[in-house]
C-alpha cells in the first residue's frame, strides 16, 4: 500500500469538483483570520481542525460561512486564490476546475468586477509560476435563492472571466429544488457555458433525474444516491453522464454512514463514469491524494487502475484538447516509468 500511496503522490492529476472557499487550508484561514480579528474563527492552524468537527451538513454549511465572512477584500480573494493553486501544485494536480461562488463575496461588498479580477490574476500568475491550470466553474449558493442565481447569472455572462467554463449549483439540496433554476442554467448553456449541478448528495434520485433533465448536467457532482434508481443508472451510463464522487466528503457530511457503505464501487458495476475529488479537503480532513487512496481501496486498484482514474478526470474536464493530450501524456509517462 505504500508503494501505492507514493505513486499516487507523483500521479500527475486534475481535479474537477473542489471548492474555491472550502480549498483554503487552515494554514490560509489562519492568515484570513488574523486579518479580521472580529471573527469567531480560531487563528491558530492546530484549533481549526476541532472548528471543522460538524455534525451534519446543515452544521457544515454554517461553518463554511464563516470562513466565507473572511474574505472581505479584492486582496483576500487573491491570496486565497494563489495559495490554493500552490497547495494543489504540491499534489501534483496539473489542472484544477475550482467551484467559486463570487455571490457570496459580491453581497458581503467586493465588487463583482474586483472579484473577477482578483481571481483571474491568481490564475495567470499560478500557471506561471507553479505549473497549474485553473479553470472557474460559477456557482450558485442555493441556500440563497433565486436572487443569488441571478446575480451569478449576470457575473458570468457579462463580464466572462478568461477562465470561465461552467456553470454550478452548490449549497443545501434539501428545501431547495433544482427545477426553480432553469431558466439560468438555460441561459448559461446559450452563452457556452457547461452545466455542472450538485445533485443527490443529500436528497434521493430525483435531484439528480432533475440535474440531468431539467437543468442540462454534463457532470454531476456528487449523485451519491444516484445508485438506488436502476433506471437513472442506466439513463447516465448510456448518456455518458459523469459523476464526480468526493468520498470522504460524503462521510463527514454524513450523506454516507461510512466509507464501506459508499456507493463508489456500485456506480462503477453500474457502469457510470466517475472522476475523484476532495470537495472541500482541509474542512474534511483530506486532500486529492488521499481520495485516490480511499478509491483505490474500495475499487480494490492497482497501480493501472489509478492511473485510469487520473485518465478518466482528464477525459471528463472541459480542458481544451491540447491541455487533455499533454496531460495525458505526462500521465501515461509517469505511469510507465
């Protein structure tokens, strides 16, 4: 297992479903905090791993946003930005689709423009210095509502940051239903952007009938209880509709009760296509390599079958086709020597 853990940590990877707020790792949310001496949020790195000890999603959630609460400058969107490439650089991750949410900054009074700025010049500068390609999936915070899908809406159409692909819905599911959302999902789709929902992390298949249906999903991010519907199943093996599984999340939200329960190996003998991600590693404990770990353990993997899962992320992305060709090429070297 060792020799498995450092070939996953050399493994060349992407990521597609990690979140820009809840990538800062407590090294970041230390410096955050510090900033911004008004907040509940401990400044000691070693007394936020007991901050992050949530009791359900609802609890998460609340604690998400008070980190949230410190971003509260141009310059703090910045730092958290580049810091976050710089810790996915030392995972080996080549490309990264991060999950931003500017609602959440733009109504606590940066500036849309700012934001979009700030996040693009940490993702110019990444690539430059460590290596990383970021790319933007705008998503919205459904616990917000409708006003939130608007102005994300306006954010990502009008002024279309460089690294823009897709477009998202992340938050709460429960109380909060994916129909209400497509005439935005529509009009994101119409100026090209993908479409990549959350849906069945916390709800059952239906969430997921809907992100696929009703809101267009070419990905769908989590679609944990995807499995409990043969149908649905079937419907995304033959439309080759990807989940992106985040194990370790789901145990500590408690959508799975535990890491022998999750539905990771039932979606792969159903023949779905799935890419591994952290979500939110440092507020979950993990981290991509970590991930890989626990998959390959409950998909039972060698050496190969990692690599197809770095293969398969790849594959999965909305990377150009030169970015994909060079980075599976620098897997396929990798995974031979």
């Amino acid at each position: 297992m060792e020799d498995l853990q450092n070939f996953i940590a050399g493994l060349p990877k992407a990521e597609l479903h990690v979140h820009h707020v809840g990538s800062a790792s407590p090294r970041i949310v230390a410096e955050l905090a510090q900033r911004h001496g008004d907040s509940a949020v401990p400044t000691a790195p070693d007394a936020l791993a007991a901050y992050f000890d949530f009791t359900d999603f609802a609890h998460f959630i609340q604690l998400y946003l008070s980190v949230v609460d410190l971003i509260r400058t141009p310059e703090d969107v910045r730092m958290l930005t580049y810091e976050i490439a710089r810790d996915m650089a030392r995972q080996q991750i080549r490309y990264a689709e991060l999950t931003v949410t500017p609602y959440t900054s733009i109504v606590r009074g940066i500036p849309a423009e700012a934001f979009c700025e700030a996040i693009e010049d940490a993702r110019t500068h990444a690539e430059k210095e460590l290596g990383i390609t970021l790319r933007w999936i705008f998503d919205i915070p459904g616990e917000a509502g409708l006003p939130s899908a608007e102005e994300t809406l306006r954010v990502a159409t009008e002024l279309q940051p460089d690294g823009l692909v897709a477009f998202g819905l992340g938050g709460p599911e429960i109380g909060v239903p994916r129909p209400q959302f497509r005439p935005f999902f529509d009009a994101a789709r119409a100026a090209g952007l993908h479409s990549v929902p959350h849906a069945g992390e916390t709800t059952g298949p239906q969430t997921v009938w809907d992100a696929a249906l009703v809101l267009g999903a070419e990905r769908i991010g989590h679609g944990t209880s995807a499995v409990q519907d043969a149908d649905l199943v079937k419907y995304l093996a033959d439309q080759g509709i990807p989940l992106e599984v985040c194990p370790t999340s789901n145990i500590a939200t408690r959508a799975v009760a535990s890491l022998d329960e999750h539905p990771l190996p039932a979606m792969v003998e159903g023949g779905l296509q799935v890419t591994i991600n952290s979500d939110d590693p440092p507020m979950f404990g993990t981290d991509l390599n970590n991930e890989y770990a626990v998959a390959a353990r409950l998909l039972e993997l060698d050496r190969d079958g990692v690599a197809d899962l770095a293969r398969a992320a790849v594959r999965h992305s909305f990377a150009d086709e030169r970015t994909k060709a060079t980075l599976l090429t620098e897997i396929n070297t990798y995974a031979r020597s």
